[in-house]
C-alpha cells in the first residue's frame, strides 16, 4: 500500500485506490499519517478529532471503533511482506510503516537528500532532490480534510517549513544558473509572502540576472516598505547590502558559467539570508516536513477558522511521471454534493460520516454501473470521471445518466415542472456536468499515477456546482449539445456557466423510484393513504392504518413519504406527529407519546422542567373550555424527566394523552405517525388501538407500522373495529434509498474493539 497526504488523503495498492471510510476515520488515520512509526497517545488523538468543549461522551468509544475499522482496511489483500500495521502501544496508537511507502516520509528524506548536498556544494544534485521533494505535492495538503474543518496546529508548521524547503530549492536553481525558470515560482511566493526577506533577496537577483535592474531594485522598495509600515522595521543588513550590489553592478551578482560543483561562499549572502545551526529545527540536521497551501479542492465551505496559507500560484506544479503516463482524452465529469441539512436532527450530530459513507457508495455503484470512475471524495462532494470511448455523444450521455441516477435514487418526482424533492427530509442532491478534452492517466497499471482528480473539467464544474439548487443538474453547453439524443435540457438562468439544466431523461419513467407501476412503488398504499386523510377531514371521523411488513426498511420508506406528502399538500390545515417505538429495555415505552406531547406544544429537550409545565398548561388552556383541569397533572408527569414516577400509574396517564390529543384534532385535524409499534408495551397497545373508537368523532388518522411481530401479539388488531385498515407490504428488494434509511437508525456496536 502507499500512502498520500500531500494532497488529499488517499491509500492506493495494485488495485486501485482503497476505500478509507468517513470522515472519523480518515481523520484518524491521517493523524496517525503525520506522526508514522511513533506512538500518539490516546488524548492526542481525542484533542485531534474534537475539541475540548465540543468531544461527546462517547468520545473515546468512537475513536476505538474507528481503529478498528482501520484494520479492518489496512488488512485488505493483497498484503505485502512490509505491510502497515496499526498497533495499540501504551498510552495510544501506533502506526508502523516502510518510510517508502508514505509520501510524506518520502518528501522528508529527498529534502534531507538536497539540503546535505547544497552544504557540500554539489548545487545540482541539491535542486534535482529539494525539485523532486516539492515535486510530490498533488495539491493541499489532506484538503479533503481541511474542507471537511480539519484545523490542526501541526498545520501551521508544516506551512513554514514548506516556504523553507521552497527557498533551499530556488537558492540552489540560482547556483546552477536556472535563474528564468525558478523566477516565476519566487514572484509567487513573494507575492503572498512579502515579508520573507531571503526569497525576496532571491527574487532580486534572479532578476537582476534576466537583465531587469529596475524591476530588481522595486523589490527592495516593496520590502522595505511592508517592513516599515507593518512592523516598524528596516530590512536586515544582508538585503541592504544586495541593493548596493546591483547599484554598483557587483560582479559576484553575475550567474555562473557552468552547472558544476559551487561553493556557497561564492554567492552573495543575501541570496541565502541567515542560515540556522545543524540543530536548528529548519537545518539541515533535521528532517523536514511539508507546510499547507491553500486549499483549492472542490468540496463544501467550513466553519473552522482557516490556516493563515500562501496563495496556490507559486506551488510547484503536481508532478507528472511522464508523458507517456499521460494523454489528451474526450472525457465527462461528474460532481455530486450532497447537502445535509437539520432536520435530520441528532442523527447528523453523532454519525454524520456513516451517512455520508452511505452516500459515497450510492454514488460510486451508480457511477460505475455507468461505466464511470470515482476518482475523489471531499466530504460532502464526490468527483466521477468518464472517459472509456471514442464517441463524445455516448460518454456525455453516461454521466448525465449518472447524475440522474444518484439524485433519482434519493428523492421522490413531484411533477415535470420542478426538480424531484428529497424523500428524506434534509437530505438533499446537487449535481453538475462538464464535458470536454483533459489530460488523463493512461490505463491503469501496476506503477501507473494516482487517477486524475483535477484540471479545467473539474473547475468549471465546480464553479457550476455553486448555482445548483437543490435536485437539479446543471449541465455545460458542450454537454448539453452531446446528450441531446437521450435528454432534454432547458435553460438555466443561475449560472452563466451552466446555461443549460437537465429537463428529462427520454426514458425517465424506468428510473424513477416512486411512481412505479410494480408492486415496489406502494403507489397504491400511498393513494389509499391519501383519501382516507381526506375522508377523516371531509367527515370528522377517526380513522386507523396498520402498515404490516416484515423487513420495515420500505414500511419506514412509505411512512416517511406519506408525511412528507400531508406536510406538502395540506400545509398549515393538518399537524402531523410521528414517533419511532424504541425496542423493549432500550429506552423508556412512553417516549413517543412524550414526544409527541412534547412536540405539539412546542418544548425542546433542553427546555426546564418549569417552562415545559407553564407550556403545557397554556396549550390545555387554548385547546378549549376549562374541563381540561383534570389533564394538568397525569400529563406533566408524561413529560418529567423522572420516568420511574409513571410506574404507578401509566393507564392514568395515558388516557389523559388519548383526551389530549382527541381536542387537539377537535381544533386542527391531527395526523399520528407510529413506527416499530410492535416495540409497544401492552399498556400503549391499547391506548393507540382503541384511540379512533374511544374518540371517533374527531378528525384524527392513525397512521401505524410494524413487523410481523404485531399481528402475531394481538390476533385480532383492530379487525373488529370500523374505519380501520390493515395492509401487507409485499417484500420489496433494497435499493439505495433503504440503505440510507437504514444507515440512519443507530449501528450495531461491535462489543470488542481497537
């Protein structure tokens, strides 16, 4: 395996690039990365990943189980005789690896390499080393990490020792008279470090040697001024001494003749600045590492303060193997970002990354069903390539397909006019298309480069992807102009970029996951649960749905769709309550009918005991007469963060919620969302079976789902009561949508890891 960080994180063995997990476990291992073959304690990695006020009780129990994980990828075959190993070592972690396998450790040595060789003078083999050094940046560094939030301290020094190693590299192309090529590189570093007087002393005598006296001259006026008006201070007596040099036309200015081997003596001074003792951290004694630039990867903005970074421009350009490994290419790419928004509540809080993993997968399977490849992942944003084939038509086709299938695979159509909706609330899909010639790897092979993961395609679609709304795909004219046979494209007025936007695809119909015309769609149930909503309005009558499927993913799917639907279509007319039944001895029975409570009178969980009761009461006061004293107490302790005070008397409180919640619909017609009811104690059984008998003249549907479980405890459920419904859910295959659903309930914890 071989190891990147200079760039984004990324591990490749023969087979391609290996599937490193979320963003917990990438952080991980990336830190790990930083400090390989030495042991990082446990609260390193803690402060890492957290910080101090922010880190979750579970903190340490999820650090585990991201080791874990990690093993778990770093074992995949093929394995190799040096592989790596994550090992636990007091106090922490240890990451052993061959130094030759990590690029970072790689880059250490060639600079330790280069920087011995200018002490000795041998200026060639110097700039060939601290070049080649330079040379293994494919970007910022860990920008996907970065743009996930990632802030480290180690960033900051990591930064500074880059700008050294940079000005080692231009010193010794100066000793060898390669003064034109490095000049472009030293005007960019000055530009975004004008305060470093040693490339600045640089940047004059390389141009001075370009026979731009003037130019060099301005330099020094530049210089002094930022010094002088930024911090109060003249230059140093070195670069002082360069601007008489070139006043006076010094000859030791003069490049020298032949590339040979060169004494450092024989340069001016001021070229080199001051140099550190042998055991000066930035000397030649110690080993280096590699500082940040600023990150440019494509992917979404973060909160985090950003690390103060010199502008990409005078980064030295990603290094290329050769040619040979390159070739220009008709090629489409793909970018998806997904948004993950707040009403996806404490979900995202504590397994954002498993989600979004979710995500990753359902866009890699669809990319590649496709005949495309996924060749980034930066958080939110994934990046596909299509390339194989000589017709520009068919692979422009391929990924706006693509595009279509990911967002298709995650939403629900509303209609021709707009854009699909997302069936899960919060979650929603932005995508944009490029199509065009790009330099591209070559087929891969056993020394090939990593996959090409930037260029022109990508930062045109990435500039597109900040004008896309949700569920649309933004497409680039040459794109558009190619799928014409299989899409239909209409104007887009965001993006002068993106001036075209998908419409439909010709045979759309076979892709969308609602609206099917076989049995998995549930377009029936859905249109039966629809009218009975509008009898229970139409008619002031209670009515009961019992939803009955064996593996809950499409009952959890349909139940979620339905409330989205109501919410849509009937909004501010209908209030809509939904609740999942927590398994038995994993939470307390009456948690729903809390939260159901709790949510129609508008209390957070963070709310105080006494402002929850003065909330209650208000809303028992403007539902209606003052009959409803009586409800005060039994539904106060419903909602007391003290469970055991219920033991007593359970049966009283629940029917003081079933009065509740019957003139709460009197008022707005009320629609109940139960999940997992076969969870259900007996107690609450009844309650909610008997709740459209006991209260039938009340615009209230209730709406129930549950496994086989439910019929198997109570034979007879609600089969002797009128206005209600029993519906078997046929089996229905798993599909993209159900493994998100699924990845949103809680994950089964290993017992034994790390």
């Amino acid at each position: 395996m071989h190891f990147r960080i200079l760039g984004p994180l990324e591990i490749e063995n023969p087979d391609g690039l290996v599937d490193l997990g979320g963003h917990r476990q990438r952080a991980v291992l990336a830190y790990l990365l930083l400090q390989a073959n030495q042991v990082v304690s446990t609260s390193q990695l803690l402060s890492a990943l957290w910080a101090d006020d922010d880190a979750p009780m579970t903190a340490r129990k999820i650090l585990q189980n991201a080791v874990w994980k990690l093993r778990g990828v770093l074992s995949r075959p093929p394995r190799a005789e040096q592989g790596p190993e994550l090992l636990t070592r007091a106090p922490g972690y240890l990451l052993r690896v061959p130094q030759q396998r990590v690029d970072l450790l790689d880059y250490q040595q060639r600079v330790v390499t280069g920087r011995a060789a200018l002490a000795a003078g041998e200026v060639e083999r110097a700039r060939r080393s601290l070049g080649e050094a330079l040379a293994l940046w494919r970007g910022p560094v860990l920008s996907d990490l970065v743009e996930e939030g990632i802030c480290w301290p180690e960033l900051t020094a990591l930064q500074n020792r880059r700008l050294d190693v940079m000005e080692d590299h231009f010193e010794a192309a100066l000793a060898c008279g390669r003064h034109q090529s490095v000049l472009p590189d030293i005007e960019s570093l000055v530009a975004a470090e004008p305060l470093r007087e040693r490339a600045s002393g640089q940047l004059m005598v390389a141009l001075y040697r370009c026979g731009r006296q003037a130019e060099a001259l301005a330099v020094f006026g530049r210089v002094r001024s930022a010094l002088v008006d930024g911090l109060g201070l003249e230059p140093g007596r070195e670069l002082h001494r360069l601007q008489q040099a070139i006043l006076t036309q010094d000859p030791t200015l003069e490049a020298p003749r032949t590339a040979g081997t060169w004494e450092r003596a024989h340069l001016a001074p001021a070229i080199r600045g001051p140099q550190p003792p042998a055991d000066s951290p930035a000397g030649p004694a110690t080993v280096p590492t590699p500082a940040l630039p600023a990150p440019t990867a494509p992917g979404p903005s973060v909160s985090a303060e950003p690390v103060t970074t010199p502008s990409a421009p005078f980064a030295p350009a990603p290094r290329i193997p050769s040619r040979a490994a390159h070739e220009s290419r008709t090629a489409s790419v793909v970018m998806l970002r997904f948004g993950l928004g707040g009403e996806l509540g404490r979900v995202l809080a504590e397994d954002r990354d498993r989600v979004l993993d979710v995500l990753t997968q359902i866009a890699r399977e669809k990319t590649e069903l496709h005949g495309g490849r996924v060749t980034s992942v930066l958080g939110s944003t994934v990046l596909a390539v299509f390339a194989d084939g000589a017709d520009p038509a068919d692979i422009a086709e391929r990924a706006v397909r693509t595009a279509a299938a990911v967002r298709d695979s995650l939403s629900v159509p509303t209609g021709t006019l707009t854009p699909p909706q997302a069936a899960v609330r919060g979650l929603t899909v932005h995508a944009a298309v490029a199509s065009g010639e790009a330099r591209l790897p070559r087929r891969p092979c056993a020394d090939s480069p990593s996959p090409w993961g930037g260029g022109r395609l990508v930062d045109t679609c990435r500039t597109m992807l900040d004008h896309v709304q949700a569920g649309e795909i933004h497409v680039c004219d040459e794109t558009r102009r190619h799928g014409e046979r299989a899409a239909a494209f209409r104007r887009a007025c965001a993006s002068a970029l993106a001036p075209w936007e998908l419409h439909a695809l010709h045979d759309e119909a076979a892709d969308q996951p609602w609206g099917r015309a076989d049995a998995g769609g549930h377009v029936s149930e859905l249109e039966l649960m629809q009218h009975t909503l509008l009898h229970t309005r139409q008619r002031s009558a209670a009515h009961l749905i019992t939803l009955i499927q064996g593996s809950g993913r499409a009952r959890t799917r349909l139940l979620m769709e339905f409330q989205r639907r109501v919410e849509d279509s009937h909004r501010g007319h209908v209030r809509v309550l939904a609740g999942t039944v927590p398994p038995p001895r994993t939470g307390d029975p009456l948690a729903v009918p809390a939260e159901i409570l709790a949510a129609y009178c508008g209390i957070e969980p963070d709310t105080s005991e006494a402002h929850a009761t003065a909330r209650l009461r208000a809303t028992v006061d403007g539902l209606g007469p003052a009959d409803g004293a009586d409800l005060y107490g039994p539904l106060a302790r419903l909602l007391s963060p003290r469970p055991t005070t219920l033991a007593a008397g359970t049966g009283e409180v629940l029917r003081a919620w079933g009065t509740f919640l019957a003139r709460a619909a009197r008022k707005q017609p009320l629609v109940l969302i139960w999940d997992d009811l076969q969870h259900a104690d007996d107690a609450l059984l009844d309650v909610v079976e008997r709740l459209t008998q006991t209260h039938a003249g009340v615009p209230l549907l209730n709406v129930v789902g549950a496994d086989s479980g439910l019929p198997d405890r109570r034979p007879g459920w609600a089969t002797a009561h009128p206005r209600t419904v029993t519906l078997s859910l046929s089996p229905e295959a798993g599909d993209a949508l159900d493994r998100l659903l699924e990845s949103l309930l809680p994950p089964l914890r290993e017992s034994e890891v790390a």
